[in-house]
C-alpha cells in the first residue's frame, strides 16, 4: 500500500492481512458422540484454539471460552485433535505457515435433540 502523509510517501506491504488463517476442514464431531444430554448447568458451547503445523496437523488444543464442563472441554479437545482435519495457513505467496484456528462447538450440534 502507499501511504500518503502530505510531505512525503512510504510504500508497506501489509503481510499480516495477506496471510491466511488455518481453517477446519472437517470437524471429526458427530451428533451424539459426547454423550445425548448436554451438561447440567453448563453453557450452550463451548470455543477452542487448535494450533494447526504446516502440515494441517492440530498440534495443541486450548479452551477460550469453557463449557462450564473441563471433563466435556477436554474429550471436544481430544476428539478434534484425533479425528478433525486442518488446512494450514499460508503466507502472501502462498506457502504454509502454522496457526491457530477457533473453533466454535454448539451443543445443539453434537447432543441429540431430546
């Protein structure tokens, strides 16, 4: 971009922008998995950071935002970690890089309705 401040210009490249964030190709959760009533006093979901390598491969997993459930946030963690796929991030030009991807559960989705 050219920046224009009145006396003179500068030219930057914003690389933060061009850089693509990880994304989940395939959650790996299926309704039902987790059990068929969500927990007792629990919120209606939960949102994880899974940090995703170059590969695509979901190295960590981390709890934002809880269930109000550590056991349930922990097996959601587990299940995506084993059964989800990734697509990496990549740079302005396209190479791979490793990120972090959010990922938003919604009980709705993985409990049966009742």
């Amino acid at each position: 971009l050219l920046h224009w401040d009145g006396r003179k210009s500068r030219f930057h490249l914003p690389v933060q922008a061009s850089q693509r964030a990880p994304r989940v190709v395939q959650s790996g959760l299926r309704a039902g998995q987790f059990g068929t009533v969500p927990p007792a006093g629990g919120r209606a979901h939960a949102t994880l950071y899974m940090a995703i390598d170059a590969a695509g491969r979901a190295t960590a997993c981390r709890t934002a935002w809880s269930s109000g459930d550590a056991a349930l946030d922990t097996r959601i963690c587990d299940a995506l970690r084993d059964k989800g796929r990734f697509a990496a991030g990549s740079d302005l030009f396209g190479r791979p890089l490793a990120g972090e991807a959010t990922i938003y559960v919604k009980f709705a989705d993985i409990f049966p309705a009742s």
